[in-house]
C-alpha cells in the first residue's frame, strides 16, 4: 500500500499568513487541487496531469494525455462546480485546459 505524503503545512497558520502577505495563497489551494485530483483519479490517470496553477480566478490545469485532456473538456462544468464546492465558489469563475 502506498503511503500518501499529505501536504499538513498547509494548514499551519503560519504558513497561511505568510501566504498572505507574499501573496502566493492562490499556489496554496492549487497545491489543494491537486492533491483533490490525486485522490479522486486513477493514478495512472494523475500522473498524465503535469499541473495545476490558479491565475486570476482560473484554474489552469496542463494535462499529457490527450484523452484525459477531452475528458476533462467534456466534464469541465463538473470539474468547476466540484472545485467550487469543495474550495470555495467565491476563488474560480473558469477552469482551463492546457
């Protein structure tokens, strides 16, 4: 059984609000999506997923596989909606696909 490394620096409220002041809080829940997808794709599927970056409400996801990719293009309103519901509706008005 694989040992899933959590990022629990995260939630330190430290971290938090140094994130705040340096501005970086978008990487902070980026790294939270991520660790979102891993848990709810396949791991072959997880690995085709090269990053994830926020940039002014829109969350940018650059995936390998090009069917993986056509999946989440399909399923984009999905991904949003359950992005927003776990994240916060008020942080992503977008989801692309590169």
């Amino acid at each position: 059984m694989k040992n899933k490394k959590k990022r629990e620096y995260q939630s330190s409220e430290l971290v938090k609000s140094f994130a705040r002041i340096y501005g970086f809080e978008d990487k902070l829940v980026a790294f939270e999506i991520k660790d979102f997808l891993e848990d709810y794709l396949d791991a072959s599927l997880f690995n085709e997923i090269r990053s994830v970056n926020i940039e002014k409400g829109c969350i940018i996801i650059k995936i390998d596989s090009p069917l993986l990719k056509n999946d989440f293009k399909m399923r984009k309103s999905f991904y949003l909606k359950k992005f927003q519901d776990k994240f916060g509706a008020d942080k992503f008005n977008d989801l692309q696909l590169l």
